[in-house]
C-alpha cells in the first residue's frame, strides 16, 4: 500500500485488508513522507497487527517511485497494490487467488468492480466495471485494451514472479511529477506477458472517486487551457511509446510489438489526443482546471 497524505480514507482502507477471509498475507505500507497524520494512523495499525510493516520514505518520492519500492520488498508468490482509499470486500483476495491456481498461465486475476463516494455510498447502482480481457493470444488482450481502455486491473492480484519486472514509467518533460496514467503501460507488459483471469460473479473491490479537494495528484498549467493541453498531448505520446515498449519487455517478441504498434499509436496518442481538444475545451472553460485523461 502506497500512502500519502490521506487519512481521512486510510483506516477504513485497512480496515478492510485487515479483514480479508484470506489471512496468510504480509501488508507492507511505503508512507512517501505524509504530513497530514497519517504516520500515526500507519505505526498505530502496525503495532496491533503483525503482519503489516510500516516504512517511511525519508523524503518524498513520488507514486511511480514508491509502487516500485513496495514490489521490491514484496517476497511472496502473489503480489497486489492496494490503493490508500479503496476499500475491498472480505473475499477478494480468498477468490482471486482460487483463479491464479486453476489457471498457471495467468499473470493476474481480477474482478467485478463499482465506484463509491467520500461518504463509502455506491456512486450509481447501475454501474459494475467488468474488464474482460481474456484471451489466449496476447495480441487479442491487447486489442481489447486498446479499445476499451481502464486501468482497474492494475490493482488486481498478480503472479509476483511473471509481474516482478514491470516498471512505472515517469513522464516526460513538464509531466514528469504528474502521475496521471502511470499505470496503463505496465498494463500492456502484464496482458503481453501472461494470460488474464476475471471473477464476474459479484462486485469486490470498491474504487473511490474523490473530489477535487482531496485528489493528491495535479497536472502542468491547470490554470491555462492551451499549455495544459500541451502537455496533455505529450503525455498521451509518452504514453503510446511507453506501453509500445512494454509490449516488447513483457513478450519478447518483436511480431507482436510491430503488429500492435500501429493500433497503439493510433489510438493511445492520434486520436484520442485530437479528439479531446473539442470535447475537453467547453469542459475546462467550465470547471476552470479539467483533468485530461
């Protein structure tokens, strides 16, 4: 679990790790020098249940930085990021797991999904995120990435040994502290490198949207529309590249990553990114700091 600065979510995140049906788990907490208490809330849970172990960070290090710090320490056979916000059902490590063991060749499973609110109430009843990358090609995972992109999967639970060699990317240039779709290339390495596992049966895992006051995370020129889609274009060409790249480091096969690579472009940088300036520009006028996506 990566923390920073949210306390007002931490404990019920904990909480729910804490109580999983599944108990033969080790909880590493990476703090990337919080400041808003959430120390105290981290050393206070570690004290009273030994398999969590607390590290602080002596300065701060960033997202990418400290995801990759925590699978470093990570020693066991599965491995999942946990977001500091998010809260889980008490099975969803016990029946994510029974899928990695049924099927060997999985790098990941993962599962039905909805999004709750700052008060934990379910945002819209009628929406369950269901990420159906199956398949035994993994140029046909990728392609259905591609086309129907969401990063969820990212917070699943992995083989450790397929998925240790995965890397977070930092952006370029202006982007390089913004972790804005960070995790979608090491999606690309992990679809292109193993085969994918999905529960269907009922909603486990609850991802909380925030609002703007309590995001941690900001973008380059929020204030003014023209640099921030600038560097919202460049993002989106660091991304393609990125995750092109991923390709090749999670398949090693230069076939597939030539074969993907003009769909990647295409989608990940040329369309969606000239796309998103006549949609995006009334929403920024409006709102005054849109995130682009």
């Amino acid at each position: 679990m990566p923390v920073f600065n949210d306390k007002k979510f931490l404990s019920q995140a904990l909480d729910s790790l804490i109580s999983q049906t599944y108990t033969n788990f080790e909880l590493i907490i990476s703090d990337d020098f919080s400041s808003d208490g959430s120390e105290m809330i981290c050393r206070e849970y570690a004290n009273k249940d030994n398999r969590i172990r607390y590290i602080r960070q002596v300065s701060n290090i960033g997202i990418s930085k400290n995801m990759m710090f925590l699978l470093k320490e990570a020693k066991g056979d599965y491995f999942m990021w946990a977001a500091n916000d998010d809260i889980w059902d008490k099975t969803f490590i016990e029946k994510l797991l029974m899928k990695l063991e049924y099927n060997k060749k999985a790098i990941v499973a993962f599962c039905s999904y909805t999004f709750i609110d700052e008060n934990n109430s379910i945002i819209d009843e009628n929406i369950i995120i269901k990420e159906k990358y199956q398949a035994f090609s993994a140029y046909l995972r990728l392609k259905c990435l591609i086309k129907k992109m969401s990063d969820g999967f990212g917070y699943g639970l992995f083989r450790r040994t397929l998925m240790a060699d995965v890397k977070f990317p930092t952006w370029w240039s202006v982007n390089r502290k913004s972790a804005y779709n960070n995790i979608y290339p090491t999606l690309f390495f992990y679809l292109s490198r193993g085969e994918y596992e999905f529960y269907e049966d009922e909603i486990l895992w609850y991802n909380r949207l925030k609002s703007k006051e309590n995001i941690k995370h900001s973008i380059p020129y929020k204030n003014n529309f023209y640099k921030a889609y600038f560097a919202f274009v460049l993002r989106r060409f660091n991304l393609a590249i990125v995750s092109i790249i991923n390709v090749y480091k999670g398949s090693k096969n230069l076939i597939l990553t030539f074969r993907i690579m003009p769909y990647m472009l295409f989608s990940l940088f040329f369309f969606r990114s000239f796309y998103n300036i006549a949609k995006k520009r009334k929403k920024y006028k409006e709102e005054g700091n849109e995130i682009f996506i």
